[in-house]
C-alpha cells in the first residue's frame, strides 16, 4: 500500500510539473515576439519569473519523494559542490 500510494503520489506530482513546463515553454515562446526591451522585461517580471517559480516549487516537492538514484535533474548540492 505505501508503495502504491507514493507512486500516485509521484505520478501526481509528475504531471503537475509536466503542466508547468509547459505553460513556462508558451510563456517564453510569446515573450520571444515581444521586441520593446521594456516590454520584455515587464513581461519576464510579470509572466516568466513566476511561471519558473511554479515549475521549481513542483520540481521541489517531487524531489522530496523521489529516490536519488533515478532523479534527473541535478541536486543544489551537486550544483554547488560538483560544478
């Protein structure tokens, strides 16, 4: 049964962050057309920053769960102790 759960669990936090890549993919594709510089960087401010903020919280907390060996994404503490 715990196994069972913490892969809907992990399956569930998957699609999540699948989601918000997504909206962060089309966020950064309409911001690639805006050519006012200003209006870039309103437009990182506004839409693309927090639209990162969501992916990182998502990734975040399925790092939490999932196991080490089969992460794909770098750790911070390999970011800052292996770079």
């Amino acid at each position: 049964a715990v196994e069972l759960e913490s892969i809907k669990q992990m399956s569930s936090l998957n699609v999540a962050l699948y989601k918000k890549v997504e909206l962060l993919e089309r966020a950064m594709a309409k911001c690639e057309k805006i050519s006012a510089n200003a209006d870039k960087a309103a437009f990182y401010r506004d839409t693309i920053i927090p639209a990162m903020d969501e992916v990182r919280r998502a990734s975040d907390e399925l790092e939490k769960i999932c196991p080490e060996n089969v992460w794909p994404i770098p750790t911070y503490a390999e970011l800052l102790f292996n770079v």
